[in-house]
C-alpha cells in the first residue's frame, strides 16, 4: 500500500469510528431471554388437573386420582387452537395448588401415575409438550409453590420436594421458555387428610434466591422465570390482562413488609405501571382466562371472550410493552370446547387481517437531526421490519421530531411505535400530528414506549403526512413506526343465557335504604354492610320459583373491602323452614372480581334465598355486593 492511502486511512478512521458510535445504554436492559420473550408476545397457559373433574376453581387437594380419566385427552388439539390464536408458546400446568402432578414425579405419589388415565403410565407434561412442538409453539411449565395435598406442606421437607420436583420439569423436557410460579402460598387444604389451615413465612420458606431460582438458571438458562415480582418477568397486578396506560418495563420490586421481596410478599401498588427510574428490567405479563375462570366450567361455555375482547387484551398487555398469557381450560374429556376454538381461531384472524399490511410501507422521512448525519441511524430503519435496526438523535438532541410522507393517502387507526430496548427504555413519551388543513394536528400521544406501543385511535383519520415528535431524557432510538387498520370481526357465539328473574321481581329484606344497589343492574354500584349487623342476605322473590342458581358479583372498583370467599347458600319456600343448598368458595375472587355463578344440584323450588358469606377478604366483618341475581329453569 501506498505511503499516502496509508495517512488517509489512518486519518479517516477516527471519523468513520465516530460516525458509527451507538447511543450508549440507558438504564437496565434486558437479557437475551428477556428480548426472545418480548418477541414471542403471546403464550397460553393451560389448567387442567382432577380440579377440572370436580367443577371447583382452587382445588382443595383431596380429590381421589381414580377421577382423573380424560377419555378424549387430545393434547394436540389443544396446541393447534393456541396456534391458530396466534400464540407462540404453551404453558403446562404441571402441578396446582391441589398438589396433583400431571407427570410421574418421584416425589409424590399423588400424580397421574396413581389415576387409570393410560392405566398409571401416561405423563401428560410430556404430550403437551411434544404438541407443543408440533405445532410451532414454545413450552414452558407451572409448578405451584402451595400444595393443599401434601401433608408434608410447611416442614422442610416439602421445600425440599419442591425443589425436586422443578429439578425434574427442569431436566425431562427439553427447552423450556419459562418456568412459571405464584403467589399463593397457604391456606386451608386437605393436607393428608388433616385437613386444617396452614402458614408459612414466606419471606424465607421457599429459599427462592438461595435455593429455587439457581436449580432454573442451570438447568434451563434461557427459561423466563415469572412470579409476582420476576426476576425476569413480574405479575401485571390483576387478572383481566391490562397493563397501565402507562407501563414502564423497567420497576424497583418493594416488599410489603420492608424486607426483600419475594412472591406472596410484593407491595403490588406500582406491579401496573412499573417504575420509570427502576432498577431493574422485569416487564409485566398480562395474565387471563378465556373463560371468567382459569378452570373449565360448563355453566361458562357462553361466556368465552370473544375476539374483539381479546383483540382488546392484546392492545392493552402486549401493545404496552408487557406480554400476553391467555388461560385456557379443557373439559373434563379433555379437549376445548367449541366456542373456545372458534373464539381463537377468529382472534388469530383478526390478529393477521390487522397487521397483515402496514400502511407507512414505503413512506419516507425526514428528520430535524439525525445522530452524526450518519446512515446507520437514519429514519430508513423506521420501516425496515427490524426490531434492533433504529433512528437516533445526537445525545444533545433530546426532542428530535420526524416528518413521514406516506406514498399516497392512507386511513389508518393504529400506530405502533417500538424503541430498540437493547440501549434501555429511553422515551418519556410521543407525540403524532397529520398535515390537515395546512397545518399540524396532533391525533394521538403516547408514554412508556419501550418493546411495542400500540396506540388506538378514538376513530380512524386519513393522511398522507404524519409528524412524530419524540421526547426522552436522553437521545431516543426510535426502532419502528407503523400504521393498521383494525379488522372488523363480526364473531357471535349461539345464544345461551340463561333466564334471569327479573330485578323488579326481587326484594333484599333489609331496612338499609341503599340495599337497592345490589340489584339494580348497575355493576358500578355497591351495597355495603357487615356480617355483625347482617349474618345473611335474605333475598325474596315475588312467587315461588323453579330456581337453578344463582350468581354473585363482587365490588368492581379494585377493593376487596366485604368480598366473600367461601359462602353457603339456603332456601325455604316460606321463609320459615330452610334447607342448605350449595356452599363453597370463590376461589382467586380476590384477583378476579368476575361474576360468581352458583349452580344448584339440580332444580330448587323456592321463594326465599339467603346468601351467607362464611369468610371475606377484609377483616373488618364487612360484606359488599355490586350485583345479585337470580336464575329459573
């Protein structure tokens, strides 16, 4: 090489060096388990244990395993419906809180090896997981900490067990995504037949740190391990799959008694919204049923969410930066209903049609800065389908705006905006304005972008010229920006309700004047009184009534202030003499304030009805109801 080519090479490099410097990372980042997780966005999570055979949500764990036979346990059905969803990963609940292990564990014999289910030799963990794989999905397992079977449950020795068993999820199945674990820890349960109320400190029982999470990290170190509060992905907080409005990525886990964090011991006040300065990068999982119940119940074949309330789900959970985990619940069989494979099967559809075609493809852009004027940070990479690939701005350009031309004019009524969260959740928020009547109007503004954004506008607007302006407390890296039109789905399920009384028809015996709030039609308003005052909810029809159930609805303002857990349930045509008719609990209510149907055994001739709330959640003897009704053959 020529002396003189050499000197400007050497010159050069410096500049060509610089002009390729990347943002330096803002805050935490995620792992690469935590990128490939974002990149799945939507899993399922399937319930199915001897729990499904009794008709109960919680298992009390002292269900015979002779009951457990699915005569049709297709777990290839399954996994194909959770595809044609358009979900990317199928979680097995290998172990609930009723103890029962779908696989043939070593460490208990209350499992699928003791149950005539493929005569004691079937190992259902392993058939939802090669179905898994079949059909292009990811597999990942359940084991539940709290254990209402063993009788062992609070000793050292079940921990120990515990471990064993994740040992063993850990090693027999291949790569698992993640390594799914709750909150709950005990409780009453049938513990061997003792059948009594147990506690546990949880803050040290489990040995999580110590013990627990490194067996996962070893055996399985691309598996996301989720619990309340991570470590690589933490509960949104609720059960109806919303994250906040504003959902940072990003949190600082706070414990609910000043001690470190662990599950069952989360402060879950900012388990929403996370924490914009948080010290750590545990995004929000949205986790939801597809029925009003994680478990099968065929009282809710008609009340299977529906495409356009899915659709909702994901707008709310993975187009807030979060992840997406649909519960689904075969029967006892062991199959999906069929208004649960329809309802994915038009969900998936809905999915595809929306953001089958983006309508900013081909647009171009211009922006007021552009980081060292180098191509590598062009707005060229807002369009290329490349997550990682991103425009930034010079680090003293905090505000930089972007001006969009679309090829023609489109009509669109989602935007989706993505940072490339390799260099950290770095914009406080968006905002996007169309040239209309020559000047800007602003149509949609935005916070906690991070992963994925969606952004639904109240009605659809037609542009050709869009403006994006960023704001963030260091240079953005602004990943992509798309345009969509949702899909119309005009997806009904048969017509099955059931035959109410009429609330005109129904008296709450009591002198309190605002008792009317708890039949009146309205879910947002809330009768309050409490069990010293009022032992029972007496509840009198016009005539007497072919009754078949009967469904309470818990208060819908996010309190858990006088919200029964276990209850029982009387009759009497005179409103003298009365029989028990149903008694139970209302298990997971305090997360899943959904309406509560009570199903009599069979037909129950009747005028008078008493509800008695046995146990709530508060401990100030309250009881609270939003709605009561009343159902007739």
């Amino acid at each position: 090489m020529k002396k003189s080519k050499l000197i400007t090479l050497l010159l050069l490099s410096p500049l060509l060096s610089m002009a390729q410097t990347e943002p330096a990372p803002f805050g935490p980042t995620p792992s690469e388990r935590q990128l490939r997780w974002h990149e799945m966005e939507m899993y399922t999570l399937i319930h199915f244990t001897p729990t499904t055979f009794q008709n109960k949500e919680w298992g009390y764990g002292d269900a015979d395993p002779k009951i457990f036979n699915p005569t049709k346990f297709d777990a290839n059905q399954i996994a194909a419906a959770a595809a044609e969803g358009g979900f990317k990963g199928l979680i097995s609940v290998a172990k609930h809180h009723d103890g029962f292990c779908l696989w043939p564990t070593a460490t208990t014999k209350y499992s699928v090896a003791s149950s005539p289910w493929k005569d004691g030799k079937g190992d259902m963990v392993n058939e939802f997981k090669k179905a898994a794989h079949a059909n292009g999905l990811h597999f990942g397992v359940y084991l539940s900490a709290w254990d209402r079977n063993d009788t062992r449950y609070g000793t050292k020795a079940y921990a120990d067990a515990y471990r064993e068993q994740l040992t063993e999820l850990m090693s027999n199945y291949g790569e698992l995504f993640t390594s799914w674990h709750d909150g709950a820890n005990g409780g009453d349960g049938y513990y061997g037949g003792k059948n009594e109320k147990r506690t546990i400190d949880r803050s040290t029982y489990y040995e999580w740190t110590e013990k627990t999470w490194p067996i996962v990290r070893k055996l399985q170190p691309m598996a996301m391990i989720f619990s309340d509060i991570g470590p690589d992905m933490r509960w949104v907080g609720n059960e109806k799959g919303f994250a906040a409005e504003t959902s940072w990525s990003t949190i600082t886990p706070r414990s609910m008694d000043g001690t470190t964090p662990v599950p069952g011991l989360v402060d879950d006040s900012n388990l929403t919204t996370g924490d914009r300065d948080g010290k750590y990068w545990i995004p929000a999982e949205c986790d939801v049923p597809q029925r009003p119940g994680w478990f099968y119940h065929e009282d809710q074949n008609d009340r299977v969410k529906t495409p356009d309330q899915l659709f909702e789900i994901y707008m709310k959970s993975v187009g807030r930066g979060g992840g997406m985990n649909l519960g689904l619940a075969p029967m006892p069989e062991g199959i999906l209903h069929d208004n649960d494979i329809l309802s994915l099967k038009a969900f998936g559809q809905k999915l595809q049609e929306t953001f089958k075609i983006d309508l900013a493809a081909g647009a171009m852009a211009k922006a007021s800065n552009v980081r060292e004027n180098h191509t590598q940070f062009s707005t060229a990479n807002l369009f290329d389908g490349d997550r990682y690939s991103y425009y930034a701005s010079d680090d003293n350009v905090l505000n930089p705006s972007i001006e969009i031309s679309l090829p023609s004019a489109k009509t669109f009524d989602l935007i989706r905006l993505r940072e490339n969260i390799k260099l950290g959740q770095r914009l406080d928020s968006v905002r996007v304005s169309i040239w209309e009547n020559n000047t800007w109007k602003p149509i949609a503004q935005a916070t906690s972008i991070g992963a994925n954004r969606l952004i639904k506008l109240s009605s659809p607007v037609e542009a050709q010229r869009l403006k994006v302006e960023l704001f963030a407390p260091v240079a953005p890296t602004l990943s992509e920006f798309a345009l969509f039109k949702e899909a119309v789905s005009n997806f009904k399920f048969a017509s099955t309700d059931r035959k109410r009384v009429a609330k005109q028809d129904l008296t709450i015996i009591s002198a309190d004047k605002h008792v009317i709030n708890a039949i009146d039609n309205n879910l947002k308003s809330i009768w309050e009184t409490t069990t010293s005052r009022t032992k029972f909810i007496e509840i009198r029809l016009r005539k007497n009534e072919s009754l078949t159930g009967m469904q309470y609805t818990p208060r819908q303002d996010n309190k858990v202030k006088g919200i029964p857990t276990k209850y029982k349930v009387y009759s009497s045509k005179d409103g003298k003499q009365w029989q028990t008719i149903a008694t139970g609990e209302f298990s997971n209510i305090k997360v899943n304030a959904t309406p509560q149907l009570i199903t009599f055994d069979g037909t129950v001739e009747s005028r008078y009805i008493r509800f008695e709330p046995l146990e709530v959640l508060s401990t100030d003897k309250s009881f609270s109801v939003a709605e009561f009704e009343l159902f007739v053959k």
